[in-house]
C-alpha cells in the first residue's frame, strides 16, 4: 500500500505511510487513556480505525444497523452564517424535510441563556408556530456562557482580572454569585419554552467557562426535573475535561474541576440530565487519526459507565472533526463511523 | 461554526436514522420521552410499528409504513396528517406524551 491521504486536525491534508498511521492511532489513544485514567483502545479496535483511515474512497458509512439518532446545537445559526435568506422556521423544515434531521433545535442567534432573557416572549410564539408545522421532537438550545455575568458585560467583578491580582478569594466568589445568577436565567428561559411546548432543551458548551459553568447547567437541570419531571434535557459539553477556573467547586461532594467524560456523565445523571453530550477537542497539530482515536477513547470509557443516552458532540473542532468552517466530508464520515462502530453511542 | 453539507448533512447520511424520511424521529422520540438507550429505542419503535429493526432506516418501506399509519410523510399526501396532527398519532401509537400534543389538548 502505499502512502494514505488524509489530514491535520485544522482540515489540511497530509500523506502517511502505513506505520505512521499505526502510530498516530496508537499514540492518540495512549494520550486519552493517560490523561483521563481509562482503558486505551484495543489492537483490535485501532486496526478497525486503521481500515478506516485506509478505505480509498472519499466518503465512508457505518454498516447497515448500526445507525444513530442525531440531535444539533445552533441549527438555524448554522445557515445564517452562510447568509442563506431563510427564517428560523424555515431552517428547521429544511433539516426535517430536506437534510435527514433526527431532531430539530430553535435557537437565537444570541445563542446564551443570559440575553435571551429579555426576550424569551418572542422565542415563545415561534417555538409554538414551529410545533405546529413539523413533526421531528423540537429543542430549544443555548450556551449558560459564564462570561457574559462578569465586567465589562455583567454585574460580577471579572475573575479574570482579579486572579492576576492575586484577589482568588474575590474571584472564587465572582464565579459562585455569576453561577447562582446564570441558573435563575437558564431556568426562567427554559421554563417558558417548555410551557410552550418544546420537546426538550439543549444546554450547549457547558463548561466553557469552567467548573462554575458546569455547575450552573447542573444546577439548571436539577430545578427543571424537580418543577418539569418529563422535561427531556440535553446537557452538550465544552471540552474533554472541566477547567478548573474556580478549583473548589463541588456537587453532590465531587469536585468539578479536572473531571473527565466518564465522571462528568455521573454528574449529569445524578441533576437529571436525559442525554449527555461528551465532548473532546481537536488538537489542530496532530493528524485526524491521531485525533480520532483519542476522541473515541473518551468517548468509549463515557458511553460505557452511561446509563442515558450519550451523544457524543462531533461539530467542527470537536470529535475529531477538523476545526476548519468547511470540514471536509473524507474526515467527517470517518469520525462518524469510527466513534460510532467503537464506542456504544445512542446518537451524536 | 461550520458548515450544514460538512457537518448535518455528512453525519446524516454517514451514520444518521433518516429522520421522517425513515424513522429517526420516532427513535429520537424514545430517547427524549423515555430516556432508552439506541438498541431499546429502535426494538420499542419496531415492535409499535409491526416491522423489523431493520425496516426503521429504509425510507421505502417506512415511507408505506407511516402512510399506513397517518404518521408523517416527507412528501405530504392529500387528506394525511402532517405537523402537529402527525404527532397526535405519533403519541398514541407510541404510548408517550409529547409536550405540544399534551398542551393543545388542555387548551
């Protein structure tokens, strides 16, 4: 055989021979398995990858059977962006009718909990409309985005000024009072879109502010299953592992800070979260191989302890998926199929 | 960030259900509702169906399937429900409650 085509993790393409393959596949899963203290992926399992990676054509599936459900973040965003003219409603008929949409997600192009606030009585009506007119399960979608509550753009002292001060006790207080105040925000928003019917709720990149971030999506759900008992919650990540910005967090006595997929899983079980979104980022200077088998060996560990549904995240800059706004569709279909074929996922 | 062909699109046909052009929706639905895991997801779809696991991705058979059952069709077909109409079937035959149907009958 000679030289495989195939690509770095920011999408450009690059040509390695056989071993080179090996050891990329093999020395991603060694990093996962190291950092995240889990089993790295079997020979059998990396030659799987490896056949993957092989496969000369451009495009590859998962065999017959063994499809999954797929739910989305950002969904209108994601043709707004591109400047297509179409209206939030019209986006989500065209994933139901014209792109295979498993199911659909409403969300503003303001994509935070915080500045839909405001404005959730215009969400309300056109989340209603939309029920009206399509049949796939609906959700409705935003980030809990911590730094939207610290100075210049919230009320709270910016922790990001007062650590390099050494002020961490103010800082630590910051992140808790900004926490308690995005949870009010999340739950007043989502309980308007559930009283207008939505199937479920995304709280996207939770986390992306560190462990007060992923405490406050905990603590959000936690309240909404206690007022919502059928309210299906899907809680997507931010990265591999919580930043630990605070460092002292904790719920239910664990500490948030440094926590991998298959612990954060445990987590989001215990607030009532139907299903868990694991992430892994792409490392933009490793090969798409090296990428793919780190991610999965998340991923499998998380799918694996998970008594609900996971889908793994697998957008741009994640799940192997290249960090490039056009990925390219030969490392799509291979993330796809090699995290679903490898790991025990219920969707992505 | 990223684009609907690279990303939904590539994902839906690399690995996807189908959506309501097979039964995507309807396993979806048992994940959301009931919180099932994908293998129990597609036997409780298949079983309430009357047709093969198999059968849920096939967008021939299930497009004769949902017909049959007043469910939903990609393509519309005259007198067939669609939308919210669609789900009020989709409820019974599944046996859950979905959010929309449940309110628009209290109100």
């Amino acid at each position: 055989m000679g030289k495989i085509w195939t690509r770095f993790g920011d999408g450009t393409p690059v040509a390695l021979t056989e071993s080179e393959l090996m050891r990329d596949l093999e020395e991603g899963t060694e990093d996962a398995a190291d950092r995240a203290k889990v089993a790295p992926l079997s020979q059998d399992e990396l030659k799987h990858l490896f056949s993957i990676f092989a496969s000369p054509y451009r495009f590859v599936s998962v065999e017959p059977g063994k499809e999954v459900v797929l739910s989305y973040d950002g969904t209108p965003l994601k043709m707004w962006r591109t400047q297509v003219s179409v209206n939030r409603i019209q986006c989500l008929e065209i994933y139901e009718k014209l792109m295979g949409a498993d199911t659909l997600e409403l969300g503003h192009v303001d994509y935070s909990f915080k500045p839909i606030k405001p404005i959730v009585g215009f969400e309300q009506p056109l989340m209603e409309k939309a029920l009206m007119t399509t049949t796939a399960p609906i959700f409705y979608g935003a980030m809990p985005n911590l730094g939207l509550y610290s100075q210049p753009d919230g009320p709270f002292p910016n922790p990001a000024e007062l650590m390099p001060e050494g002020k961490i006790e103010e800082a630590q207080e910051s992140y808790e009072a900004a926490a308690e105040e995005a949870v009010k925000d999340i739950v007043y928003v989502c309980s308007s879109l559930y009283e207008s019917g939505a199937d479920g709720i995304v709280l996207d990149t939770v986390g992306a502010a560190g462990d007060a971030d992923f405490l406050a999506g905990l603590k959000a759900c936690e309240i909404l299953k206690k007022k919502y008992p059928e309210m299906c919650i899907e809680l997507g990540m931010a990265g591999e592992f919580v930043l630990g910005m605070h460092g002292d967090l904790t719920y239910d006595g664990v500490r948030l800070a440094g926590l991998y997929p298959q612990d954060q899983v445990k987590l989001a079980e215990k607030a009532g979260v139907t299903i868990f979104g694991p992430v892994c980022n792409t490392n933009t200077n490793k090969s798409s191989p090296w990428n793919l088998s780190r991610a999965i060996t998340f991923m499998k560990a998380c799918g694996e302890i998970a008594k609900i549904p996971v889908h793994v995240n697998m957008g741009m800059g994640v799940g192997a998926v290249t960090a490039h706004d056009h990925p390219p569709i030969d490392i799509v279909s291979r993330a796809s199929k090699g995290m679903v074929e490898i790991c025990r996922l219920d969707g992505l | 960030m990223g684009d609907p062909l690279g990303m939904a699109i590539s994902h839906a046909v690399a690995s996807g259900m189908g959506g309501m052009r097979a039964a995507g929706d309807l396993v979806a639905r048992m994940q959301m509702t009931r919180g099932m895991k994908i293998d129990e997801a597609k036997t409780y779809v298949a079983d309430k169906l009357n047709v093969a696991v198999s059968d849920l991705t096939d967008p021939v058979l299930m497009t004769e399937v949902r017909q049959d059952l007043k469910i939903g069709t990609l393509h519309p077909v005259p007198n067939n429900p669609e939308g919210i109409e669609a789900k009020v079937k989709i409820a019974e035959l599944l046996d859950i409650d979905i959010n929309c149907v449940k309110r628009l009958r209290v109100s």
